[in-house]
C-alpha cells in the first residue's frame, strides 16, 4: 500500500504520541512502553491499522505494535487511533529490515503478516516478508515457541512462503487454500483492508500458521 504523499504527514507522526520515535531505544524493554508485562504481537506492514487494532480491542490482555514502512499509510492508523484510542497499541515507522535492532532476543510471541508486498521478480526474492532472509530475522525477536502468521491472496507468494519454510527451520501448524470457507479457522479471523477487497472481490485467501522446529524434531 502506497498512498499518495500526504503534505505534513511527517510532521503529524513526529507530533503523535502513538508512535514510537526512538524504537532502538527500547530494545530489549519493551515491557516499559506498555507499563506492564503482557505478549507482545507484532504485524509488519499494517497498512492503515484496521486489523491490529480491531485485534487489539478484542484482545485487551496483549499488547501490539503495528511496523508500517511509509507516512502516508501510518498516518490513517494515527486518525484512527486519534478517534478511539487504545492503550495497548504502539506504532513504529519503520522498515522490517532493522526489527533486529529494534526487538531484543526472544521478545514478541507472535508476528503477522497480512498481505505483503509480493515483490514478483526473483531478484527481489529476498524483500519478500515471508522470504527465509525475514525468517530468520523473526526467529530472533521471537520466543522459541514463538508463531507467525500470514495471510494473502496471492498464490505465487504462498508458494514461495511454503517453500521457504524449512530450508529456514520452521514448521506449518495451520495451511489453507481458501481461508473463509474453514470454519475452525474462521472463529477468530478478523479481516484486514486487503482482505475485505480481495474476498470480495472472489479470490480465494491463504493462511499459514507456523512455529519454529524444535530440536526433538
Ligand atoms: N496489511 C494491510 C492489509 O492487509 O490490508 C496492508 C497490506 S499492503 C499490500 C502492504 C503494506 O506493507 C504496505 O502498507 C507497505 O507499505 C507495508 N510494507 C511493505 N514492506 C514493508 C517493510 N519492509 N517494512 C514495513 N512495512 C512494509
């Protein structure tokens, strides 16, 4: 999602109190942000914000950050948050290629990832958010036990994504081919912006749920 450049958006992020600013700062601590020791989720790319936060209003108990690379898109998850706010979201402008220097060993128990930028040529294989480059990289901010999941309605990503999940070390808990006919799955589903539109639209939506390979396995 790349919106128009928004004049003063910028300036409106510096300015809001819902994104963290200096997030290296708090590497290792982000209990201290949230003022409490709760899970910490994460979503990379949020877009707008509507499914972290309608995640988060259902969910009081954890506490999330939502990563968006650009302005313009963060802004509207400040204008949200600005009309109702929640007090167990953070975000943070930033792009997922520093969350290592960001999150601290063994910190976040879950990430999501909703709809990310295919990237479609193979040299730019390695941008992908499910690439086992990103893999790695969420396999030190998250807990051993740790889950990811990714949702899309592009099958040539899913396949990729699949596909790079062992040569990374990780295993699939939960796959589906078209997500909303599941009804086990769909109990706790809440739709993201790309979701809405490519559902209704027609288009089958993917899901995996993975966890990394312990030793015994
Ligand atoms: N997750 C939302 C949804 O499902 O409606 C938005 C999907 S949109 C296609 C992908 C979003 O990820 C865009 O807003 C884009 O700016 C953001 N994004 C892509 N690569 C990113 C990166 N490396 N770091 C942070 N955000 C990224």
């Amino acid at each position: 999602m790349r919106l128009k450049n928004v004049p003063g958006s910028r300036e409106a992020i510096a300015q809001s109190r819902f994104v963290i600013h200096d997030p290296q700062e708090h590497k290792g601590k982000w209990e201290e942000v949230f003022g409490r020791s709760a899970p910490l989720h994460i979503e990379i790319g949020m877009g707008k914000g509507r499914f972290l936060m309608e995640l988060a209003a259902l969910h009081p108990e954890i506490d999330y950050i939502g990563i968006e690379k650009y302005s313009s898109v963060l802004l509207r998850a400040i204008q949200k948050m600005e009309e109702n706010e929640l007090p167990n979201v953070r975000f943070i402008r930033m792009d997922a290629e520093e969350l290592t220097e960001v999150f601290g060993t063994g910190e976040a128990d879950r990430i999501y990832l909703n709809f990310s930028d295919p990237w479609p040529k193979d040299r730019h294989a390695k941008r992908r958010l499910p690439s086992r480059q990103f893999l790695d990289r969420y396999a030190r901010i998250l807990k051993p036990e740790g889950t990811i999941e990714f949702k899309t309605d592009n099958r040539a990503l899913f396949d990729f994504a699949l596909g790079e999940l062992e040569p990374a070390g990780w295993h699939a808990e939960e796959v589906t081919f078209d997500l909303h006919v599941d009804e086990r799955l769909m109990q706790e589903n809440v739709m993201t912006e790309y979701e809405e539109r490519f559902s209704s639209a027609g288009n089958p939506i993917c899901k995996y749920i993975i966890r990394r390979i312990g030793p015994e396995a």
